[in-house]
C-alpha cells in the first residue's frame, strides 16, 4: 500500500471521528459538571476550579465602630 494512500484514510477516519468524539464528549461533560466540582472540593483543588471572586485579604471588611487607636468607638 503507498504511503499516501495510509495517510489518506487516517485523515479520512479522523474526519469522521471527530465529531462524534466531540458529540460524545460533550454530552458527557454536561452531566459530569457537577460531579466534578464536587469531586474537585474534595480533593482540595476547589480553589483552582473556581477561584474566589476577591482575595481574602480583600474580602475581610474592617469592624464598624471599633477605630484601631484603642479609643471607644462614636455614636452615629
């Protein structure tokens, strides 16, 4: 068999098996989203699967009403 004609139909299979293999990967990645993130979390990778909007320095909000100078915080 020439060399051509190998390459040929591994392009022809390749042609036809990729869309079903995205067809297919597609329909079980919807069903696994779920399952993932659960199986992400506890593995500990939740954080790299769905990062936090803020940091958590940035998220802290400062205490209302206790100023850091020690004195008793002012009526509003």
């Amino acid at each position: 068999m020439a060399v051509w004609l190998q390459y040929l139909i591994a392009f022809a299979a390749l042609v036809v098996l990729a869309p079903l293999v995205a067809w297919l990967a597609h329909r079980f990645g919807s069903r696994a989203k779920g399952g993932l993130m659960l199986a992400s979390m506890l593995l500990g990778l939740g954080a790299v699967m769905d990062p936090p909007s803020k940091h958590a320095i940035e998220a802290a909000e400062p205490m209302k009403g206790s100023p850091e100078n020690d004195e008793p915080p002012l009526d509003e």
